[in-house]
C-alpha cells in the first residue's frame, strides 16, 4: 500500500514538473492559445492580452515589447509564446539562455497568416486538429463574408488610432483595421499603406462618412465630446453629423475566430450610423 501511495506522489510530482508554464505575450497569441484549448496553462500576459476575460485574472508582465527577463522568469515559465516584434530582444535572449522555450507567433493580416498562427499554436499545444478545424472554419466564415455583394456607393470610413490627444494614426491598406472595414461591406477612406500619422488636412481630405475608433482610443481621448474636437473632422460628414462607431481594441490584433463576426456587428454599426 505504501509503495503505491509513494508510486502515485512521484508521478504526481513528475506530472506536475512537465505540466507548460506559459506566459503568453500579444493579444492574438494569447487568444488563439486560449481558443486551442491551453488557457490553462497560461501563468500570465502581456498587458495587451485581454480576451478571452479570464486573462484578465492573470498577472500581468509589461507590453509587448517592453518585457522585462526577471519579472517573467519569477513566475518559472517553461514556455514564452510570443508575436513577431515583441521584445526587446536581449530579454528574449535571457529567457531562452535561461531554458524558456520560445514560440514565435506571425502576426500578418491574411488569412494565410492567421492559418499559419494556428498550425503553430496547435503543434505546440499538441492539439494539432483542433487548430485545423478552426482555422478552416474561419477561412469559410471570412470567405463567405468577402463573397459578400457591395452596395454601389459603400460608406467611407475612417479609422483612428489615438495615443492620447497629440498622437492620431489612421490605418490604410494592409492593416487588420482595412480588413475588417472591407469584410463589413464599406470603404477605407485613408488611401494610403499602413498606419500613419494624421494632420487635419488628412483628416478633413478623407471625407470620411463615419469615424471608427477603438474603445480603449476613444476612452484615452477623453470621449466621443473629445473625438468631435479633433481638427479637421468638422468638415467631414462622420464630423457634421456626428457619425461614430467602436470596436473592442483586442479585434485589432490580428486577423481570428472572432474576425467574422466582428465584420458583421461592424456592418450593422455602420448601417446604423449611416441612418443619420
């Protein structure tokens, strides 16, 4: 009996010493790990990673790309999942001389990408299959969504990201953001690549038919009283008419399996917004 119970507490103890430790870094990476059925082997995040909400519960460690090697190593990780461009890299480098395991997350926009995210994540979690299935269910949810009819004359939308008052980036082609805008039936109303920083006149130039901004932006900005203020979009319609719409920060982190359907409450926001 005794050589039983002693059998039992060493395998315990073995199980619990292979059991992943991992601190999870992005706020795609984090979801998707939760999404392939790991959520509970994440022992913190970044400060970014925010859905699902239990992360919320989890320590977290900085962001992304100001990660500190002590403060992880402290809570004994085996693993560190993180995105492309977290860092900075002489952290990395302590936790993998250290023994961490590090798992690199792409973070393009496509699907391509957003397959590639799950085929690693599903390896790494050995749940090889259930990252399959979701990633073929996303690819036919996004697809059918893009196969979509649009109307002759799409709304005109401008996305703005806000670091505070002084610092406004609107997000052109090849963003999450341009993505999202066109899987929802409108149009980008920034012609321009990527993230860059916006001026009045870009602004007004835009015009924009509704204004979409993050909640965590609109919230930094002071509000929707605040956002009407910012030079330039008076003389736009989304200005004039007080056209705005939001979406949760973490839906911009990269292209999942919630991309679909936040199109499609996009949609019908902007359908909404457009009745004004």
């Amino acid at each position: 009996m005794k050589k039983a119970v002693l059998f039992l507490l060493l395998t315990g103890a073995a199980f619990a010493t292979d059991k992943k430790r991992i601190v999870s870094v992005g706020a795609i990476a984090s979801e998707l790990t939760c999404e392939i059925g790991a959520c509970g082997d994440i022992v913190a995040t970044d400060v970014t990673s925010v859905y699902p909400p239990e992360l919320m519960k989890k320590p977290k460690v900085g962001y992304v790309t100001r990660l500190s090697a002590e403060g992880i190593l402290a809570l004994r990780p085996t693993h560190l999942v993180v995105i492309d461009g977290a860092g900075p890299a002489t952290a990395l480098d302590q936790l993998k001389q250290s023994g961490v395991k590090i798992v690199r997350i792409p973070v393009g926009i496509g699907l391509g990408d957003a397959a590639k995210r799950l085929e690693i994540l599903g390896e790494f979690a050995g749940n090889a299959l259930a990252a399959k299935n979701l990633s073929q269910k996303m690819r036919a949810d996004v697809t059918k969504l893009s196969h979509q009819k649009k109307s002759k004359r799409p709304a005109k939308v401008l996305f703005i990201y806000a670091r505070g008052a002084q610092t406004l980036l609107a997000m052109g082609a090849n963003t999450t953001a341009h993505e999202l805008i066109e899987l929802a039936g409108a149009a980008n109303a920034f012609d321009a690549e990527g993230a860059k920083p916006v001026n009045a006149e870009a602004i007004a130039a835009s015009q924009a038919d509704i204004v979409l901004i993050p909640e965590g932006s609109l919230a930094g900005l002071g509000g929707a009283e605040a956002l009407q203020k910012i030079p330039g979009l008076a003389q736009t319609p989304a200005g004039r008419k007080r056209r705005l719409v939001t979406l949760e920060d973490s839906l911009l982190a990269g292209m999942g399996p919630r991309t679909a359907a936040a199109a499609r409450t996009l949609r019908s926001k902007i359908a909404e917004a457009m009745q004004k």
